[in-house]
C-alpha cells in the first residue's frame, strides 16, 4: 500500500509552458521549511525534465513523482 503524502504547500502550473513551472517551483519551494514538501503539478511535458534536473542540482528531493493522463505530479522536499 503506497503512503499517501502530505504537501505543506502545492502549486498549479497547468498551462504554463517552459520556462515557468520550473521558475515558479523555484520561487515557492523557498516560501516553505526545510523538511516540508511542495506538491507541483505541470502538464508540460518538458517540467519532467527540467524540474527533476534543477532538483538534483540544487539537492532536494523528489520524494515522488506521477504522470496520470499529461499531468505531472511532483512532491518535492526542500533540503536546504
């Protein structure tokens, strides 16, 4: 049975195309504590890409990830 996630703050990006959902995620992600979760969803294709990118880089964590239909769901913790 998969745990469900809590996100302490979530973000819409359906609709905006590159470069804004990765440049929102960074913009709310510093909006929340270390160890809290934002919860993105983007249904442009490149923000798989450039959000788990940019998270590697800068060392948070994508606690999970989901593609459901076009819709990526992203749960990502801030680490630092």
């Amino acid at each position: 049975m998969k745990r469900e996630i809590r996100p302490d703050r979530e973000l819409d990006c359906i609709g905006l195309y590159c470069p804004m959902p990765i440049a929102r995620t960074k913009e709310e992600i510093e909006k929340i504590r270390v160890g809290e979760v934002l919860k993105v969803e983007a249904d442009d294709p490149a923000a798989e890409e450039d959000i788990t990118r940019w998270a590697k880089r800068v060392g948070h964590e994508i606690v999970s990830f989901e593609k459901d239909e076009g819709i990526l769901t992203f749960y990502i913790r801030r680490t630092k």
